[in-house]
C-alpha cells in the first residue's frame, strides 16, 4: 500500500458520488488521474484489500429485522454447527470467539417472522439454545478505517 | 416495469460489486435496461430515505493493517447507556456501538467493536474507554475465526 493506495481508500471508504462520473468527481478531489484511480482500484480488489465496493444499505430502514446470536458449541461439534448456521443466508457474520458462548453470528431477516423461524430451526437442528440479543439503540454504526502509511 | 421493480432491480445491482469503470452507472443501467439517469435517479432516492447510505468500499480490515479486533460488551446501567454508548461511539476505534436486550445470565448489554493495528493499541484504547467511562464491568471477547462474512441479501 502506498501514498495513493491510502488517498484512494480512505476516499472510497467515505463513497462515491451519485453522479454519471464519480471516479472522475474522486479524482479532481484526490488529484490522481482518474484512469489511475481504475486501475489501482482493480488492483487493490485483487489483492483482496476491498472486500466489495457497491451500495451500503441500512439495513432497518429497508425493513429488515436483525439480530446478534450466540451459542455455546461442543468443540467437536464446531464445523457441523456452523455448516447448519451458514447455511442460511439470512446469516451473514458468524465468528468462532474465545468465551463459553463460542458461536456468535448475526440473521438479517425480512420480517420478524422469519427471523423467529430461522433462531427455532437452529435450535432444533442442533439441539444447543440459541441465545438472542436485538438492538435496543444504536449508537453507532462506521466501518471505515483511517488509513496512513 | 413499475417504479417498484426498477427499485428492486436498482437495489439487486448495487448489493454486488460496481465495475471500476468510467461509467460504473452506466455499466448497471444497460444490465437492468434503464438509462443511467434513472438509475442515479433510484440512486438519490434511496438515499434521501436513508435506505442507501453510500456507494463506497467495504474493506478486508485485517488486510489494511486493523488486525486486532475484538468485541468488548459492558455493563452498563440503563439510565446511564445513552452517557456512555454516546461516549464510546465517539471514539474512532469502535465501529459499532450497540445497546442491546440481553437474556438473564448476560449482564453486559452494551456492546461495542474495536478495531486496531496491534494487540498493544487494542488493549489501550479499551482501557481508556474504561477510564473514560467509568465502566469497569467488562468483557473482551476475541474472534478465533471468521466462519462467515456476507452482507445483507436484501431482494
């Protein structure tokens, strides 16, 4: 990662405008070519350094209905669980963490019956309580990362 | 197509990945069959209602050097959550700040990630929040395993 590197993805962090030529918008801003700018962008998805780059929605004002699991799983039954966890793709994070509640994962759903539905499945899959936490208040919500070289 | 399925359709395109293209709306209105003035259109209209909150990049953290992570929960009494959820929310390490319903046998209902370049910083910024806080009924729950990372399907 260099210089421009950074300058690029603190920019695209932040999004692109709404506009019939945004990379050029972001580089009038950057002050790098905006065929520079397509490049390294392409390059810094091939290296896996961005994950995605397209819409960022909210996910409760579109109507879904979410929330943060956890279970506490046998160690040896770790990768059966998450295969029947994963499975759903109203799963979208699940992490394996270092507590007696081993298996976190959040379920975006389109309604509250759904999310009812999947949490009920999971239990009686694997026979281990799911416990659920939905928000009360969010505080905050930024993924961006402040990037220096 | 009604307004509601061009919004649908605006919608799908835009959860995957935009083309790094001079015309990256373009590039979306030829697939759907629309002009790329009523996609952008779509566009300021999701963003108006708050639905899209920007088209911009989701990072790999860990591979932009944020490689200690960690979801640190806290107990927090609930007339004093908005004092303190709006306090750790103000640092730029946490990037989610969530006050949450918990089950009996979980009493840490504030929950919060931190995000940083090394295992020292993760552990500084904690205990300054702590300090600052005042909260020291905590948790640090570390990720062993990314077992899934996906967003949102929302059509």
């Amino acid at each position: 990662m260099d210089q421009i590197d950074v300058k690029i993805l603190n920019y695209l962090q932040e999004g692109i405008t709404l506009s019939p030529r945004p990379f050029l918008d972001m580089a009038r801003e950057l002050g790098i070519s905006e065929e520079t700018i397509l490049a390294r962008i392409e390059a810094l998805r091939n290296r896996g350094l961005i994950r995605r780059l397209g819409g960022v929605f909210d996910s409760p004002q579109m109507g879904m209905k979410s929330t943060l699991c956890a279970m506490e799983v046998p160690e040896a039954r770790i990768q059966e669980v998450a295969e029947k966890v994963n499975a759903y793709h109203e799963v979208t994070h699940n992490y394996l963490r270092d507590d007696p509640y081993n298996m976190w994962f959040t379920v975006t759903a389109s309604s509250r019956e759904d999310l009812e539905r999947i949490l009920q499945e999971i239990e009686s899959d694997t026979g281990i309580k799911v416990i659920s936490m939905p928000v009360r208040q969010r505080y905050k919500i930024k993924v961006a990362f402040a990037l220096n070289d | 197509m009604t307004r509601h399925d061009i919004i649908d359709r605006v919608i799908k395109e835009l959860q995957g990945d935009l083309p790094a293209v001079s015309r990256p709306y373009q590039v979306v209105a030829e697939r759907i069959g629309l002009s790329e003035e009523e996609v952008i259109s779509v566009l300021d209209g999701l963003r108006e209602k708050g639905m899209l909150k920007r088209v911009g990049a989701v990072l790999r953290h860990q591979k932009v050097g944020y490689d200690a992570n960690a979801m640190v929960v806290w107990k927090v009494a609930e007339e004093d959550m908005d004092r303190v959820g709006n306090l750790m929310a103000d640092s730029p390490q946490v990037s989610h700040c969530y006050w949450r319903e918990t089950p009996a046998g979980w009493p840490y209902n504030l929950f919060t990630m931190i995000h940083a370049r090394s295992r020292e910083e993760l552990k500084a910024v904690i205990l300054e929040l702590s300090r600052m806080s005042g909260i020291d009924e905590y948790r640090v729950i570390e990720s062993v395993k990314e077992l899934k990372k996906t967003s949102v399907q929302y059509r």
